[in-house]
C-alpha cells in the first residue's frame, strides 16, 4: 500500500443560495469531520476544506426571486452557512467563497493553461433562448418532464426525482423558468472539454485500480464509462461567474462545474503559501466528500481537468454517501422539507453533539436512510443517556463518593481486570479499522462498545455492594472505571467533539493522542472534578413540536398545490342582475351561543340594520371586526339558523386551505354602496 505524508481532504461547496440542512451533514460534512478529526490525533498533516459555492443558476434564480443582486444573496447565505458549521463543530482549516479574487484569479489561470495546451474544442451549437427574456437559458433555467422517470419539474442538467444527469435538450416539453415560455433553439460558441479523450485513462484508473471505492462511487462510473464519454462545454452564457478570459468570451461565464472544484484549490491557497504540496506532490492523499449527485463531477470530470492540466495529482478517495430523506419524504429546500442546521442550533442549544451522533449513526452510508424525530429522540435517551452518559456519571459520581474524587489507586488485577482492559485496543483497532475505509456508522458502534464495556463491568463488580466488605478492591474497580472514562473521551472525539471536551473537564485532564488509548492514562492520585450529566433526556413534548412544525410546512404545501375549484356552469346575465350585493358596515358581533363557527353580526346595509348569522367564528373574533366593512347579499331569503333569523349573507373568499377572508372594497365607502 502506497505511503503518504499529508492529506488534503476536501468537502463539497453547499449554493450559496439557502442554509445547509441535515441531509447536507449526513452526506458530506460530519463524516469529513469524523474523518480529519481522527487523522489529526494520529498526528497526520491533513488540512480540511471546505467553501461556498457562490456562483451558477441557483443563485441568480433565487436573487431573481427575492428582487436582489446575486451578491446580497450569496453575501447572506454563506454568512448563515459558515456560521452553522462554526457553531456545529466542522472543523475546516479553512471555509472560503469562490466570489474571492484569489479563487476568479486561480480559475482563469486553470482555464486559460487548458486553452493555451490546446485542451478544449470550441463549437457552436444551438441552446435554448428565450426570446421574451432575451438571453441564452442557463440548464436550471429550463424545466420539463424527464425522459426517463417521466417526473415533471426536471432541470435542464438533471431530474432530481431519479438522479439522472440530463442535457436540457433531453427535456420533453421544456419551458422558460424566467417567463414560462417555450424556448426556442439558437446558435451560441462555447469551449468543450472533450471527456472521450480521457475515457481510457479512466478506465484504468478507477475501474481497475480503484475497485476499493465504495460500491455506488464505482457502479455510478462505471455506469458512465460504459454508456461512453462525450464533450462536455465548460463555459455558459451567463453574466454571474468567473468571466470566460479569453477572446471571444465576452458576456460568458465559466459553468459551474467547472468552476466549483477549482474552489477546493484557490481556498487551500488561500490558506497556506505551501498549498502546492497538497495538490502537486506525489506524498499527498487527496479525498473528497461529497453527495451522490455529485459522483460524476468529482470521479469523472474534475480528474479530466486535472489530469488535462499535468502537475496535480487526483483524489485516492471518493467517499459518497447516499441521501437522507425526512421523515420519509425527500428532503426539499423548495418545498421547506429540511431540518435546517441554524434553527436546529437555536432550538437545541449545546445538543450539537446528539445530532452528529444520530447523523452518523444513521448515515446513509450505502442506500437511502430517513431521519425521524422519534428516532432522533430514542437514540439520545436510550444510547447517549442510558449507555455513555449512565456509565460516566457512576464512574465519576462513585469516585467521589468514596475517595471525594481522587483517583484509587489500582491493586492486584484480576482475570476479569485483565480481560476488561486488554478489549480497549481491540476496540480501538475496530474504530480505526473503520475509519480507514471510510465506514462511519461501524466505527460510532464500535466506539460505543467501549462504553457498553464500562457499563457492563460495573454491573458485573457491583463496587456498591463490594463497598462493605472490600474496600481495597473497589479502589481497583473504580481505577479501571476512570481508565475506560479516560480511554472514551479520546476515543468519542472524532465523533462527538463537544462532549469530549465536556468529559475531559470532569476528568480534569488534558486532550490525548489518539496512540494514547488503551494505556494507563490517568494516574492515581489526580483529583477530578465534580460531573453533571453529559446528556438530558428529550421528553416527548419537544420531539412533538418538531413534529408539528413538519405537519405544518406539509399542510401548507399541500395547500399551495390544491388546485383551484372549477367554475360552476355559465348563468344567463338577467340571472346574475337578480342578485342585489351592496356594501354594508359590521357594527355589532357576537358568537352564537353552543356552537363554534356562527357569529351573529349586525350590519348596516344603507337600508337598514340587519342581522346576519355568519360562519366565520374559527377565522374572526367578534371583537376585531366592529367596523370592518364587508359584501352582502342583501336579496337572500331570510333563513333561522340556531333561533336567529338570518338576513342576507356575508361573501367571503376561501383560501386553497380554507381559511376565510372578507371581500371587501379598498377604501371606504357609503354603506349601501351597490357592488356591480
């Protein structure tokens, strides 16, 4: 096996167009984390990456929709991005923008060397415009039905219902996002980088000498390779981006795509004048985490560019992992269907740490998992409160209980001693063992075991009851107790950072090296702090407001998609004069008593003062429309409703949801006043 001296490990660069949710943690950033976490105790050389990814269509679109520039959008988002990460625990050596000059200055220099060696083909074809909007669409300005999945709403670059990457010419039926128009085709010049050139190489390199790349990283290249590579523009006709900087590229941006991953190399340059060694030197290991749609552009594209470019080296590693949906439905940023990480953290103060441990946990390491809150919820009280958090707080409480924190010194161990400690480096060589193949969930539950152990061997020495007969031993128990304590918090970090920390302060110890687990690392004779719980149990109230918070947002969109009622069959025009609907005045209200929709009103019509009974009373108190001025049918025959004669009606208008409105005039106007 090869032997490196450095690792750069790279995360993809979330749009800078909305906040990161879970699904973004499942996938990419807490098993990254994980990963630079653990290869920093080791004392590795290993630098994490991350950045916004701050141009492409989904920025536009959403400036376009808010009234915005693309910069007050991108200059909004990454802010809450950078924030989130801050506050969750990604530790990234350096968390950049690719709107910086350094990255528009290290893009066009990478684009500009590939144009200078000859590398791209410059063609002209045609591509959707759209004639209303008088500019070239963009892919995710184009929207249609998939050609294969047969889903609407499908992008011009890639339907998110089946993952399929598409060409906006494969779309059926396509549209204008901007104006709902049909675009037409015209002609338009763009650089092509030619993927069939490198489809041999990569061949050999992935197929053959990558097959320890997880399954779906290796099956979607394949998949690739063998439906034959094509060449792909790397530019776009668009006015937010990297400027194409070369003749001829005026009004032309470099696509996305392309852009993006050049991103990983300008933030480590920004990051460390030594950032050549990272990416030119032979020693170096590069890895990238990403999401499954992502796959193509960092297996087969990037290494094209790189490899087009000469004196970078590509990645080792492609650890993909699958989607998270929420409770079971995909998660949607359009749809508000997420559990956004910046509310998460103001709703769950100092809880960071349960949700990496039930991101990981859960990870959709190999197919599709889904995240439920009451999931959520049984992880913290039966695993972090009942299994880690239990068995520290005995450890530590005990300890103060008979030696008033002062670590006992350990006797004579015996067969069940030897056999308790000897399994710490089994289950550290079990962590390790994971985490090297980029098996995440294992490496958590195999963590775990040790305090499964600590637990387990305080059951089984019962010190409590020892206590009385044997005092000497039970300073034995306790010593091997705090050893496994010790041993958890350098074996948890990488997984749940926060809690260590919190678990070193009980100790009253230093940050150890991860060589350090299994030795005896905590000597007798040192004082340790008192210890509050490292974990609180969630009650079912606050998992329920979750839930309920998710009912709403489904709700709301269910109502939003409600279609329209149909018209009702045509009336003849003398029909529609019989209907005599005046403006009137509400002067009085109050609900009718025994029931809980009818209000009684009284309304000046200009005629006369009337009474009417209206069903309105779940969406209007009878006290905030005294004066309001509505629509009233005033030739209605008069119907009792519950003893009140009721005479005329109040035109209301229903919502999709069915929530009521007054049809009321602008501005005020004489009661009586006829509505034509």
């Amino acid at each position: 096996m090869k032997k490196f001296n450095r690792t750069l490990v790279t995360t993809a660069l979330p749009y800078a167009n909305g906040p990161v949710h879970i699904g973004h943690l499942a996938g990419v950033y807490v098993p990254a984390d994980i990963y630079v976490r653990y290869l920093r105790m080791k004392g590795e050389d290993v630098l994490l990456i991350g950045g916004s990814d701050e141009h492409g269509v989904p920025i536009t679109i959403k400036a376009q929709k808010e009234g915005i520039t693309p910069q007050d959008v991108v200059d909004k988002y990454h802010n809450i991005i950078k924030d989130s990460f801050e506050k969750f625990g990604i530790s990234f050596d350096v968390y950049s923008r690719t709107s910086n000059d350094i990255h528009h200055e290290t893009a066009s220099e990478f684009f500009k060397t590939l144009h200078e060696k000859g590398e791209f083909i410059e063609k002209t074809s045609e591509q959707y415009y759209d004639a209303e909007a008088n500019q070239f669409l963009a892919d995710r300005y184009i929207t249609g039905t998939c050609p294969h999945c047969k889903s609407e709403g499908a992008y011009g670059d890639q339907c998110e219902s089946c993952g399929t990457s598409l060409n906006a010419t494969d779309l059926i039926d396509p549209r204008s996002s901007i104006t709902g128009n049909k675009p037409e085709l015209k002609e338009t010049k763009h650089w092509y980088l030619p993927l069939d050139k490198y489809e041999p190489y990569l061949k050999q390199w992935i197929l053959e000498e990558h097959k320890e790349w997880k399954p779906n990283v290796y099956g979607q290249c394949k998949s690739w390779l063998d439906n034959g590579l094509h060449p792909r523009a790397v530019t776009r006709d668009l006015n937010w981006g990297v400027p194409v900087p070369v003749d001829g590229g005026e009004g032309k941006v470099l696509y996305v795509w392309f852009d993006a991953p050049i991103g990983y190399i300008s933030a480590t340059k920004e990051h460390t004048p030594d950032w050549e060694k990272y990416w030119k030197a032979e020693d170096s290991k590069m890895v990238h985490f990403i999401g499954k749609d992502n796959i193509v552009f960092h297996c087969i594209i990037f290494p094209s560019m790189l490899k087009a470019e000469g004196s970078y080296i590509l990645p080792e590693n492609v650890p993909s992992n699958e989607f998270l949906n929420l409770e079971g439905d995909k998660i949607s940023t359009s749809r508000n269907w997420a559990v956004w990480l910046h509310e998460y953290l103001e709703e769950f103060p100092e809880k960071q740490d349960v949700l990496r441990y039930v991101l990981t946990a859960n990870a959709p390491e190999t197919k599709d998992n889904d995240f439920t809150w009451k999931d959520f919820q049984a992880r913290n009280n039966n695993e972090l409160v009942a299994i880690l958090g239990n068995f520290v707080n005995r450890a530590l409480v005990l300890t103060h209980k008979y030696y008033k924190g002062i670590v006992p010194e350990a006797g004579e161990l015996n067969d069940f001693d030897k056999e308790t400690l000897a399994e710490i480096p089994v289950i550290k060589a079990n962590v390790e063992k994971n985490l090297e193949t980029y098996h995440f969930r294992e490496a958590l539950k195999e963590a775990m075991n040790l305090a499964r152990l600590g637990n387990k061997y305080l059951a089984d020495t019962e010190p409590w009851k020892v206590i009385k007969t044997d005092e000497e031993r039970v300073k034995t128990i306790m010593n091997i107790c705090l050893q496994i304590s010790t041993n958890l918090s350098t074996l948890m970090e990488p997984f749940l950072p926060f809690t260590a920390i919190r678990l070193r302060e009980f100790l009253n110890i230093e940050a150890l090296a991860w060589e350090n687990i299994g030795e005896n690392v905590i000597e007798a004779g040192h004082q340790i702090n008192k210890a509050t719980l490292l974990f609180e149990k969630i009650e079912d109230a606050t998992i329920q407001e979750q839930v309920d918070k998710l009912l709403a947002t489904k709700a709301a969109n269910e109502a939003e998609n409600k279609p329209v009622t149909p018209a009702k069959d045509n009336i003849n025009f003398d029909d529609f004069m019989k209907m005599d609907v005046r403006v009137g005045t509400i002067t009085e209200a109050e609900k009718v008593a025994k029931t809980k929709k009818l209000l009684k009103l009284t309304v000046d019509t200009g005629i006369d003062q009337r009474t009417v009974v209206s069903g309105i009373a779940e969406h209007y108190k009878p006290e905030e429309i005294i004066g309001k001025q509505v629509s009233i049918l005033v030739n209605l025959e008069p119907k009792k409703l519950k003893g009140i004669e009721s005479q005329g009606m109040i035109l209301m208008a229903e919502d999709a949801d069915g929530k009521l409105s007054f049809v009321s005039p602008d501005q005020a106007v004489k009661p009586g006043s006829e509505i034509r």
